[in-house]
C-alpha cells in the first residue's frame, strides 16, 4: 500500500489549467494572455464597468462604433454582434487560438 495519491495530483493540476476565468466579452472564447478590458459605455460618457476582451475583438469594437452607438447598444440592451460585421468577426475568430492577432486594418 505504498501508492502515493498522484492520480489526484494530475487531475487537480489539469482542473487549474483548463479553467477559464472569464470568457471575452464579445467573441465568448477563453481569454489568452493578453487581455484588454473594454468599456461598453465610453468612460468619455461617464461609463464605469470594463468587461474582458481580446486585443482583437477591441479593435473590431473599435472599428465598427462610435461612443455612441456603443452607448445606444449598451442602453437599448443590443448585442454589438448584431452588427453584421462583426457577427463575421466572431464567426471568422471563433476558431483561431486565444492568442491569435493579426493587424485588422489594411495595409501598412
Ligand atoms: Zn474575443
């Protein structure tokens, strides 16, 4: 009976690594190791809570509003997914590493 109890071992190691901490707010896949915090409404127009995103999905957020259509989307309740651009986005990202990014805008 001298077995050591390494088969908790493993398991608990893994729980801890597989354990998502918050998803991004907007794509909904688990954060990598950068992770930006967004305002939904714009601190300019007095918003104080950030949810987690990726760099990327910020971008995108950045590039298809303005402070206030976030602030009408936030205040109406609408998901900014229901934009059509990016509902491509999220589709398109959905299956590219939590760490991937690649410049969003064209051209250099
Ligand atoms: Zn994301």
């Amino acid at each position: 009976m001298a077995r050591k109890n390494r088969d908790t071992d493993w398991i608990a190691d893994e729980a801890v690594e597989e354990t998502p901490a918050e998803p991004c707010w907007l794509c909904g896949r688990p954060l990598g190791k950068t992770v930006d915090r967004f305002h939904p409404i714009p601190k300019s127009r007095g918003g104080r809570d950030t949810v987690p995103v990726h760099p990327i999905c910020r971008e995108t957020i950045d590039a298809n509003f303005s402070a206030s259509e976030l602030v009408r989307h936030a205040e109406m309740g609408i998901a900014l997914t229901n934009n059509e651009a990016v509902a491509r986005f999220v589709k398109w990202v959905a299956n590219k590493p939590a760490d991937f990014h690649s410049a969003t805008k064209g051209g250099r």
